[in-house]
C-alpha cells in the first residue's frame, strides 16, 4: 500500500530532524528564545532545502533552515533591492 503525501514533491522532508523531535520550538511566541529551534536546524542535513521551501512558498511564521520568520522578511528584502538595482 503506498501512501499519500500531504507535501507532493517535498521528499527532502523525510530527512529532516525536527520531524522526528517533538515540541513547539520551530513556532515560537514573540519573544520567546530560538536557540534550541536554530542549534537542531544547524545539524540538519535539509536545512537548506527547509529554508528554500519557506522562501519560495511565503512563510511568514516559524523557522525554517535555521531562519526565523523576521531573518527571512530581511532576506526577502535584501533579494528584492537586488533585483531592483
């Protein structure tokens, strides 16, 4: 029987340690510290792939490849004056 994947084409997810760690460190309340969320996407083999996926597909909460969700808003703004010079 094979099953259905709630993110088609997303395989890169299989590898990624925080699908195998409980907890709500990657969707912190404003404030609060991110150390452990960033310190576990350090080690994680798909960390760049995790950060592309949240770039390409808007997330605007939680971290992602180690980036919160306000590093990623700087990164988008960077990537746009890029663009635009």
């Amino acid at each position: 029987m094979k099953l259905l994947k709630i993110w088609p084409n997303e395989d890169w997810r299989d590898g990624a340690i925080c699908a195998t760690i409980g907890g709500d460190w990657w969707y912190p309340e404003k404030g609060e510290n991110t150390r452990i969320a960033r310190e576990i996407c350090a080690m994680c083999p798909v960390k760049q792939e995790c950060l592309d996926h949240a770039m390409k597909h808007g997330e605007r909460q939680g971290i992602w490849g180690g980036v919160t969700a306000k590093g990623r808003e700087q990164m988008r703004t960077a990537i746009n004056a890029a663009k635009s010079n």
